[in-house]
C-alpha cells in the first residue's frame, strides 16, 4: 500500500530521529488515535493533498510561505512511501469492519478524541492489524491512516512542501484556504 505524509524535515535525520520521513513522536496522545501508554502512531494518507490537509488544517488562513515551516523553523516535507505486502490495516469504511466493532461512521469520525482513540485501541488489541484506514475528513475520497507497525515501511521520495506543488493547492482548496505566493 502507498502512502504519503507530511512532516518536518531534518538534514541527516536517521529512521527514529525526528526529521525522518517515518519518525513517530514519543509524545502523543491528542490525536485521533493515539494511545501512547499501548502503541505510537504515525499517521497517513492514500494521496499527498490529503495528508497536506490532514496535517495543515489548524494552519490559519491565508496559506502562505510560513505555512511550509513549523514554529521552531523545520520546514515540512511530503514522503511517499510503501508499507510491506503484508501489512493489513482495519479499514473502517468498509461496513463490515464497522458491524464486526459496532462502530457507526459518525463515531469513527467523531472530534470527541476519547471516543475515538477508545475504538482504536479495542482494535489494536485485536492484534490483527498494522494500524486502521478511515476517510478523511477533509476529501472522503482518500483514506487517512494510523499506523502502529511501520516494520518494513519503504520511503520511495521526499519532496519540499512549496506553494507551488499542486497537492498544496489542492489541500488549500478542499479546507478553503487562500494561497498567497
């Protein structure tokens, strides 16, 4: 399965190092998964506009230059990479995963964290899964992903995030943001 994911980018940063494309911060828990004390997370996406949404969305309008750069200066990058044939992630738009766990859509994509990171951590459980795939909030036709086994996981490229890059533009309409160069 291809994936991509924004993050913020470091020269000479090795796998486990923050500024590596498949970095998991050790602080987590805010996020819609994120069950810190039993996994970390890296989170995806099924296109590169859509992980830009996903990972942008608290950027206030208007997009721009500063956008690119997180608050203590590392610039963001788009990876596209490649999880092993054998990674299998519990597909929440599917109807049948959901019946199998009771879930209702509007419970997968609920905002209230508590409800969602419970869900996810009954399904990590499971001990089946290298991590769960739901719509996306921001553009429902691309999945967005969390992952808590990335073994094997390939980085294919890396690209500087610009304005510029038409999935950036594409981000900045799906969450309505004006784009200034």
């Amino acid at each position: 399965m291809r994936l991509y994911r924004v993050y913020p980018w470091r020269r000479a940063a090795r796998r486990g190092e923050l500024g590596h494309a498949l970095y998991r911060p050790p602080r987590q828990g805010s996020s819609r998964i994120d069950n810190p004390e039993h996994f970390l997370v890296l989170y995806a996406s099924t296109s590169a506009s859509t992980a830009i949404a996903e990972s942008l969305a608290y950027k206030p309008p208007p997009w721009d230059a500063k956008t690119l750069f997180r608050s203590d200066g590392l610039r963001y990058h788009v990876a596209t990479f490649e999880l092993p044939a054998e990674s299998r992630l519990c597909d929440l738009d599917e109807p049948q995963s959901l019946l199998e766990r009771k879930l209702k859509p509007s419970t997968v994509i609920s905002r209230q964290r508590a409800t969602t990171q419970a869900w996810a951590l009954r399904i990590f459980q499971e001990r089946r899964w290298s991590g769960i795939s739901w719509w996306s909030f921001y553009d429902p036709a691309h999945a967005a992903a969390g992952l808590w086994t990335i073994d094997g996981a390939q980085v294919l490229a890396t690209r500087e995030l610009r304005t510029t890059d038409p999935a950036f533009a594409e981000a900045a309409d799906l969450l309505n943001r004006p784009v200034l160069s």
